[in-house]
C-alpha cells in the first residue's frame, strides 16, 4: 500500500471553478516526489485536501492507510505541512513556537528532540530569538521545525524556497536529502524547476486540477527529452538549402546558425547524414554544439499540450 493514495478525488468550490478534476495519485513511503504546475495549476488545494484542511467534493484519500475524511486524527497525525505563506506568532520564542506545535498533537515534551531539530534546520543559536527578529530565510526553517515537531511520517512542502536567496534555497535541499534518508515521504511544490531535477526521485505535473504525469525522473528525461544540434556556418544562409527541406532544420542567428531536434533514444539519429547533406548543398560548418532539453522545457510542452487539447 502506498503512503498517499488519491481515487478520483475532486473540488469544486462555490463560485463553480474545478480546482480538482477526477486526481488520481499514488505516492509511496520514503520518496521525494515533486509537484509542478503553473499558478492556479491546484497544487496548493491538492495539498491542503490532503492535510485535511480543504474538503474533498468527491473521491477518496488515504495516508498510511487512514481516510483522511472520516479517520481525520490519524492521518492528520501522520502529517507535517511547511505552507507557502509564513504564518507565526512575530513575538514568541523559537523554540516555545515549536514546542507548542508538538503539544498541538497531544505529543509527550521531548526537549532532545526539539534541540536536534533546531540544530539541524541551523536555528538552535536562535532558539531564544523572537520570531520577528528573524530574515524571511529563517522564519521558513522555523516553519519546517514545527512540521517535523510531532515525527510526520509523511512531509508537505508548499512552496518552501519562494523568496529565499539561492544559498540558502541550497540549504533546504540538503534539509529535504537528510529527512529522505530518515525515511520521511516528502511532497514538494515548486516552481523553480532546477529543485525538482536536484532533489526528486518521481516528477508530478498538474495543470488546470489534473495530473498530466507521474513519472521517476531518469526515465521522464530518457523518454521526453530530446537534444538540439546547434551547426554554425561559415557564411549566413538567407534559407535552408531544398536539398534539406525535409531535415525541419531552423535558421537562427540571422542565418549563422542551423538548429536540429533529434529524438536522443531514437536507433539512429541521422547525424552523420545530416553532415554529408550539408556538405553536399555547398555549406561550410564552423562549428557544431548539442543542447539537451530541460525538465522546464518538457514541463512547458506538457502543459502547452494540455491547452490544446482544452482549446480543440
């Protein structure tokens, strides 16, 4: 059994917009998975469905096995979330602010357990600091403390590096990698695209309230991505030659450059041909550079599709 398991879950909210359309979802313990979408995607009421702070309009939702509806405590009990926006009491201490979230779940004090949190999210030198005395940075690591205060099993992370500097976003990845390695399921939304290909073991795309894909992340790169043969000549072209009409071949660079796609699984690319045919139809190459597609670019031509197909 997986740790989150969603069936046809839906939301629809009173004004008539489906922020949920029919959500099938299996994510299993121990794994990071990665949720992207664009803004208004559903990636935050998917969440908060889950954490039992929306209500589905229909479906089903599980967390270690517990409907989160109607066996609300428990799965709750399994749950930390780190929400996108920094929500804290501005004039309590650090370590009174976590320590208050454990005992919010009926948790024993355990004192040795807020430390190590505290030292590992680098705040326990701040344990005494009121909260407003903190940078946006530090108040989003006092958020993940009080997530972890009462041991989740299961971990959501909203959005948890939005403002943060590139240095410090670095320091929540690590923070991500040590509670993996602890064994926590973590779900992450992002929309910086280079945090899911450091981080996740299984990329999710939502779009309009509907999960596109679900796929590990080697094999989504293997089998959407493709590679861009840059070819500079040594004279600009005003078109490309007939003799290579039918290679789809762009012209870039005010005619300096000649782009091709290929298919990097394809059996045969084409390539060495592809320099015969230039040769052939008189062009001069000075140079030749390959670019792999990005996890942005086929998040960007997975949701472009969608759109299409909405718009047919």
């Amino acid at each position: 059994m997986a740790m989150v398991e969603l069936r046809d879950v839906r939301k629809v909210y009173d004004d008539g917009f489906e922020a949920l359309r029919g959500v099938d979802l299996d994510i299993e313990q121990g794994e990071i998975l990665a949720l992207l979408g664009p803004n208004g995607a559903g990636k935050t009421t998917l969440i908060s469905t889950i954490c039992g702070l929306v209500m589905p309009g229909g479906g089903s939702l599980t967390v270690g096995g517990h409907d989160v509806v109607h066996d609300y405590r428990a799965a709750r009990q399994l749950i930390g979330l780190v929400p996108q926006e920094v929500s804290l009491e501005p004039f309590e201490k650090v370590i009174n602010t976590v320590r208050l979230s454990r005992g919010l779940f009926g948790k024993p004090k355990d004192d040795a357990l807020i430390e190590d949190i505290l030292r590992r999210l680098s705040l326990w030198d701040k344990r005494n600091s009121p909260v407003r005395a903190l940078s946006g940075g530090m108040k989003r690591r006092v958020l993940i403390a009080k997530a972890l205060s009462h041991e989740p099993e299961v971990l959501f992370l909203d959005e948890p590096t939005a403002g943060v500097d590139v240095e410090l976003r670095r320091d929540m990845w690590e923070i991500v990698a040590d509670l993996k390695a602890r064994g926590v399921t973590i779900i992450l939304t992002t929309h910086y695209i280079e945090e899911a290909e450091a981080i996740a073991d299984r990329i999710g795309v939502i779009n309009r309230g509907e999960i596109l894909l679900v796929e590990e992340k080697a094999s989504l790169m293997k089998r959407l991505g493709r590679k861009e043969l840059r070819i500079e000549l040594s004279e600009p072209v005003d078109t490309v030659p007939a003799a290579l009409a039918d290679r789809e071949l762009r012209l870039e660079d005010d005619g300096r450059v000649l782009v091709y796609d290929y298919d990097t699984a394809a059996e045969r690319t084409g390539l060495a041909r592809l320099m015969s045919e230039l040769s052939d139809a008189g062009l001069q190459v000075r140079d030749v550079d390959t670019r792999k597609s990005t996890l942005e670019d086929i998040f960007v031509d997975l949701v472009a599709q969608q759109e299409e197909e909405d718009a047919a």
